[in-house]
C-alpha cells in the first residue's frame, strides 16, 4: 500500500472497503468521491485523468444515480481501477491533488431516492413490539413468518447523517384522556438500521427471483429510522406508520459496494416453517456487520445485521412479486436491527421496555449509530450516521 | 371564441379548464401541452412565439415538474396568456401549427412524481370497509375522525391512462387454510380517487397551516388506486397496505389547475367531534366533482368527490405537520370516494358487499374513471383514467 494515504489502522475506509458517496468544498459544488482512510478520493479528477472506460460526467453529478445506472459490470470495473490507482500511485502533488481531507468535506446523500421501502425483518424486534403492543401471547402476527412484512415510508425527509433532527409534534392520546392533543412527542425514538441502494431498473410487471436480486443490489447503508412512539401509536392502526416516522430518516454519507461485503457473508437463520418457493434462498445470503448505537458518549446497543431473519435477496423478491418495479436510487431499509440479549435491541422502545426502565431522547441528545465488518486492512466500515435532537418548534 | 378551435359542446376540455400535460408524436419527444377540445396546444412550440415571460425550456421537458416550480404566480399568469391566446388567435396556417389532433399524440405521465401519499378521507368508505373487515360495531376506528389517516403508497408503479395492468401474484391465505399459497389475486378491485399534485416545495422541519395548504396545491388527476384485496387482507397487519396496492396505481393524463376549479367551490360536510386547531378549515374547501366508474361498458358508480370528509387543506396540514416536507410534483391521493347511496361507492369491495352480491374483476376487464365539475363552456373535466386487466404472468 501506498504509504501516503495514511489509512489509520482501525479506519473504516480501508482499501478493500472504497465506499462511494458524493462530497462538496468550499471551491467546488457535489461531485462524487471514494472514502479511504481519513481522505476522499476526488472521483471527478480522477476520472478527468483517463483512469476509466465510461463517460466520467457521470462522476461529476451531485448523486451516484447516473454512476450506479452504469450497472454492476461497469461499476466493479471502476472500483477495481480505483484500488489499483490507490495501490500504485506513487506520492506526488498530481496524486495528492486528488484527495481531499475529509475533514475540508461537506457529505451530501450518496444518491437520489425514489422510493423507500421499510422492512419489519428482525423476529426479535417483531416479537418485542409485539408483545409490548398487542397480546403478549400472540406477539408475532400470522403473516410474519411467511413474507417478509414491509412498509413504504417517506423519502422526501430522508437527511444525511449529520443533519439535525427536529421533535416531532404531532396527534397523541394520552393515556386516560378521550380527546386527542397536538403536542411534542414524548416518546422520541432511535431505530438501528441498515439499508440497500438499488443498483438497477426493473420492469413493471416483471418479478426479480431471489437468485437473481443480488443483481438488483448496488450497496448498503447505515439507517437511523427516527420513530415517535407516541404519535405513531395513535395513527397506525389501520394503515401503517406515518407521521410517527415520517419526520426524518437519516443515512450514513459511504456507499458501501456488496461486493466489498463478500468476504463477511454468513448463513441466515433457519427459517420454519419453511418459506413459499418464490422466497426460498440458499447459501450465505446474510451478513456479519457489527452494528453499536450511542445515545451522547453511552453505547446503549450493540447488535449484529447477521441477526435479520429475512435477507435482502428475499425482501427484493417479495417486494417486486406482484410485478412492482424498483428503480436506481430506491432504499430498502431493513427494519430495526434487535439480537436476542436485551442489550442488542435496536430501539429504546425495547431497551427501555416501553418506557418502563429508561426513558426515551431528550432534546440535545445525539445519536450515534456505527458499522463494520472484518479488522485491520480488511474492515469494511460504514462510518457512522449520527444526528442531534432539536427542541420541537414553537 | 375562436370557431377554428372546434371545441365540441359537452368537452371536458373547454377554455375554462386548460390542463396540462405531457404529450409526444411520432416526429418530437415528450414536451407540455394543454389540452383544448379534442386537440393540444403544444406549449412548447407556443412558448418559441415569445409568449410567455419566463425561461422557456421548462415546456421542452418530459415532465411539468420545472414548470410547476415557476411557482403559481408564473403558472397563473402563463394560463391567462393561453387562454387568450386561444380566444383571440385568428384562424390560420400558423395557429394550427401549434395544435396537434390529441388522437394522433402519446399521452404521458403528466409529472416525475417524488412520493406518492395516500388518504382513506370519505368517512363511507372507511365506514363501509371498517364494517366487513373489522368490527360491525365500531366500523370507523378511535383515530378517523381526529386526523385524515393516510399511509405512503409506492411511487416507482404510478402509469399513464391506458397502461394495461397486469393481474397481480402474491401471497393470499385461503379461507380455512393453514398455510399461505402464492397465486394470482382472486380479489382484484378499483378504487375511484382523485389524487392532487404539490406545486410547491416546503422545507423539512416546517409545518404548512391550513391557509396556506392551497398555495401548495397545483392541480388535480382522476386516480385509479387498484387493489388486490386477498393480497391486502394478508399482509396489511400491522404495518399496511403494501404488494397489494403496489402492482399498479393509475392516473388521467390531464392535471387541471386548481384555479380552473374555483367555481365549484362547495362547504364540506360537518366535522364532529371538532377537530384539534392545526386541521381547522372554514369556508368551501370542498369542490363539486361528478365522478363516474365504468366496467367495460356498464356503469358501476357515480359518486362525487364533494363528499370528502377531509379536504385536501387539511390532508397537507396534517401530513406536514410533524416538520415533514413536500416537493414539486409529489401525489397526494383522496382514498376511495364513496357516497352514501349503495350505487356511489368507489370501489368493488363496497359494491359486491366484499364479494357477496357479484364478483371483482375478470382478466380483460377495461375499467374507465371520468370526473367533470359544471357543464357547457364552463365545464372542466378531467377526461378519463382507464386501464385494462391482462392476465397474470405464468
């Protein structure tokens, strides 16, 4: 490696990891960039220099849209010039024109999303809600083992880690009262997510088969489904969250390529009973991602997005199984991230159980969710997705 | 009016309407329209006479989008030069130049929709479907008459007037059975709505009130809200409706500007108990819309969208109110209109009596939406949304 990058050693952006993300300074508008170590590669310079095989203008958009629509075996080419480049390049003022402390950087949304999906995919955060929320006894509903149950959500108010996120007011009733009260959310809440970008266009009408979903899968994020327990709970019955999440989502700035995630794949759980034949996947279609939450400098969570009892391949063959098409830039998010112990649930609502040992977020906390799999050279990090509590408006 | 316009007497489109669109020919791509008895204005080509007092290109676009962001005080101004233009334009080779038989264009999605909303706000549908699928007794549940409940729909599968729809698989749990089969819907249903798009963009973090909802409104679309009933009834607990809308929503082609509707301003129904302030609505906020449902070539129901219990004021209050944004061209939806009389309900589902009293649509089934408010030259209508069921995919 070439020693001038300076990649730190427990850094997220190692050379095997080369995230995407699309990153501004002070001279020069949203273009687009790799992490590696503390720095940014410039991917509109680079590209100026003749290193790819594809109209570069692409890289000079303020979203990787057009560069993920390339497609797979143009983008894995790309990413394969880009860790040569930074492998061999020797130290010079050419190659360090190229990369921009990342501390100089402003990060922007990786991409332009049309669509958002959430999925409900942990059991342990199904069977946790559900016994909090309906009859303890039944927690899992009927469907839940037979599709994995998902959602559309808001994309318009999907914001990059970073961005502040304002107290909700909102429609609640309070326990004993009979008429509602339109007040700030009491009951504001953190959920551990990951999400996956679409890397690819299908057709309507046309399903994509588990086996062929990895094609669909440009790469994943870091997602913090922001949720307001308490306005969401008056509202959601019988159409599904919206208000009590719609507020704000927020992601993780890097693109992390799957194919950068190769290395950290795993078996899923079993999955009884077993699972309709448009659902059925084999092999390591799960992932060992070691997830960790802070609310300010207390780590509240560690989770793992091996836990997922449905994987993406399922989520995108389910999704698309009545002949909905997906497109470029759509987000998948997977739902809260929750293991078994109850210090591996992705949500205060679990950890707190409901509010009953702890409370949830106060106006100042920051929350901080981070990512990685693998150690050293090999890590692959997702950096983190962070966003601080503002008082509700007056 | 210019008599070389030859628009016929009972038009939807008369030059008290004027609604936009997005049209193309064999000889030019996709660019703005309005339409004009049985012919478009091209705007686009209009737009190069020097007409219009603002930056042109935004007619030469596959969308209205840009066009609509000029904000109402553009839009406003550059439909009161149409209109004259049209009535004062002598007869001659130049003025034809500028329309097109509206029978040889390709009619296209009048804009890039970014989210896509939906609304359940006819207090007899939600009452009605309350009664088949929940309890007879307490039909309407705790929350419907506090908030306009809504949930986010999938914008991705929103098509164009005349895009055949294709009879949706999915997973279905038959009466009596333990297990989940994967089959074509058996329940495949219309649902009668009208949609309005956003003109305007609001910023994340910032409520729109009431007064100010209409200044976000452009205009209207008929919109088909096409259902697989089975495939809902399955999966829709607890999260929502989700594969068994997002197969395929339809909308009319032709967005009519909310000022050609003015004149059919009427009050809206009651509202009791009273709502929170943030949903206070005085005035006519409601409009007078015939709407008509026809099944090949029998009619199935007229309603009228006058009879919503929420308008389209408090829709936006309500879904902005927690901070959340809205931009240019997203869809908001109404729901299902339905009346009160057993032959205005809006969907099969309420007809049929859930499947009792006939059955949900056969493969080949053309199903055609008209709406129009007042008659003779002042009527505006909103032509037809249509779509035919292809069978599902073997």
């Amino acid at each position: 490696m070439s020693d001038w990058l300076r990649i730190p050693p427990d850094s997220d952006f190692t050379l095997a990891n080369l995230p995407y993300g699309i990153f501004s300074t002070d001279d020069r508008p949203p273009r687009a960039g790799v992490a590696v170590g503390e720095q940014i590669l410039d991917l509109a310079e680079l590209g100026n220099t003749g290193v790819f095989d594809f109209d570069v203008s692409v890289l000079n958009q303020p979203t990787l849209n057009a560069f993920v629509a390339l497609g797979k075996s143009v983008t894995s080419r790309a990413r394969t010039r880009v860790q040569s480049w930074l492998r061999m390049a020797p130290d010079g003022p050419i190659q360090r024109h190229h990369l921009v402390p990342m501390a100089e950087a402003t990060l922007h949304l990786p991409v332009r999303i049309g669509d958002y999906t959430d999925f409900y995919s942990s059991i342990e955060h199904a069977t946790n809600v559900g016994r909090m929320f309906r009859d303890p006894e039944k927690a899992l509903l009927p469907n839940w083992r037979h599709l994995p149950v998902g959602y559309h959500g808001r994309a318009s108010s999907i914001v990059v880690s970073g961005t502040p996120v304002r107290r909700p007011v909102g429609q609640l009733m309070p326990a004993e009262a009979n008429h509602p009260v339109f007040e700030p959310t009491r009951r504001l809440d953190f959920e551990l997510e990951m999400a996956f970008v679409v890397g690819k266009d299908s057709e309507l009408g046309r399903p994509i088969s588990v086996d062929e979903a990895e094609d669909y899968i440009f790469g994943m994020l870091l997602f913090n489904d922001w949720s307001a327990r308490d306005i969401q709970r008056w509202e959601y019955v019988p159409l599904g969250p919206f208000l009590g999440k719609s507020f704000a989502s927020s992601v993780s700035p890097w693109l992390v390529p799957l194919e950068a995630l190769g290395p950290f794949r795993v078996a899923g759980p079993e999955q009884t009973p077993g699972v309709l034949p448009y659902l059925q996947s084999t092999g390591k279609n799960n992932y060992d991602i070691d997830l960790e939450v802070k609310v300010n400098e207390e780590t509240v969570c560690r989770s793992n997005f091996r836990y997922m009892y449905w994987n993406m391949q399922q989520q995108l063959a389910h999704h698309t199984s009545n002949g909905c098409n997906v497109r470029v830039g759509d987000l998948m998010a997977s739902g809260t991230i929750s293991g078994q112990s109850p210090d591996s649930y992705g949500s205060l609502l679990e950890l707190t159980d409901n509010g009953t040992r702890g409370g949830f977020l106060r106006d100042g906390d920051t929350v901080t969710m981070t990512g990685h799999a693998g150690q050293g050279a090999e890590r692959v990090g997702f950096g983190s997705v962070t966003g601080r509590i503002l008082p509700a408006r007056r």
